[in-house]
C-alpha cells in the first residue's frame, strides 16, 4: 500500500472514529491540509511527510476518550489519552514500528510547545495553530504572540501571514 493510500485509509478510519462529530471531523481534515501544504512547501521527503500527514490526521485522537473518561479534553488530557488509540489505528493499518512510536510520541506531545524536535513536530503545531486561530477566533494581538514565539518553517509563517497577520 503507497502512503497516500495508508493516508486516504486513516483519514477515512479517523471519520469513522468521530463519527456524528462534524466539527471534529472538519478539524482534522484542515489540520491534515495545512500540515499537508506546509511539508510540501518545505519539501520534506517522502517519510517525513508521510509521518507529519499521519500525525496531522490523529493529532486530537484522545479528545473523545478523554471526554467519557474524564468529562473534560483540554491538552494535557488529550495528550494522555491520545496516543493508545492512535497506536491501535496505526497497527491496523500496519505501519512500521518505528512510525508508529514517533506518531504516537507527536499526538503525545501536540500541545506541549518548548523543545520542539523535528519539522514534523514543528509542522503539526504550526499546522494545528492555523486552525485555532480560525475555530477559536482567537484575536490579533494573540495569534501575533504565538505566530513570533511558535511559528519556525517558513512556509507556516507564509501561511500565517496570509491568513491572519497584517503588515
């Protein structure tokens, strides 16, 4: 199976799992665009983007569970929870070992934002905060904070100024 095919599978695995959850659903899907857009800007290779699509697309993967087990999602929970349900996804899916562990150790990790490791870490925060920004409605001044203390690549920064920053 080519990794667009593993990816088109865990998008529609990922549907499946929110399903009735629209909102869920529409955020996972422009989380995976823009992680998408942004890898393929920065001309990643082939691995790497397809670890950060994979990554993108069961970021928030512990929100439900965290939410019936807890009856609250913020990050640190989702963290928690999030990467034994990506890891059952994944090795459905028969992905390799060793992608498995780095994508579970991003979903682990997608809101913790000091000591970010690797442009597919880097990749999925800047893409998770192009959407929040939008779904949140966060302000100006705020999404000008975050853009100056989080934003890396230069493709996530292109994005961002496109969409929210005004010169």
């Amino acid at each position: 199976m080519t990794y667009t095919e593993k990816i088109d599978l865990l998008e529609q695995k990922m549907m499946m799992f929110n399903h009735h959850d629209p909102m869920r659903i529409q955020h996972l899907m422009k989380v995976h665009r823009f992680a998408q857009m942004i890898g393929r800007m920065e001309k990643l290779d082939a691995h790497t983007q397809f670890v950060t699509e994979c990554a993108a697309l069961v970021h928030d993967i512990g929100i439900r569970p965290a939410e019936e087990k807890y009856g609250r999602s913020d990050g640190k929970i989702q963290e928690q929870e999030g990467p034994a349900y990506a890891r059952v996804m994944l090795e459905e899916l028969g992905m390799e070992a060793e992608d498995i562990e780095r994508v579970c150790y991003l979903v682990g990790h997608h809101h913790t934002y000091s000591n970010i490791e690797g442009i597919d870490y880097q990749i999925l925060v800047e893409a998770d905060f192009l959407v929040n920004f939008f779904e949140d409605h966060l302000a100006k001044p705020a999404v000008n904070t975050v853009f100056h203390k989080i934003f890396r690549t230069e493709a996530g920064k292109e994005l961002c100024r496109l969409c929210y920053i005004e010169d």
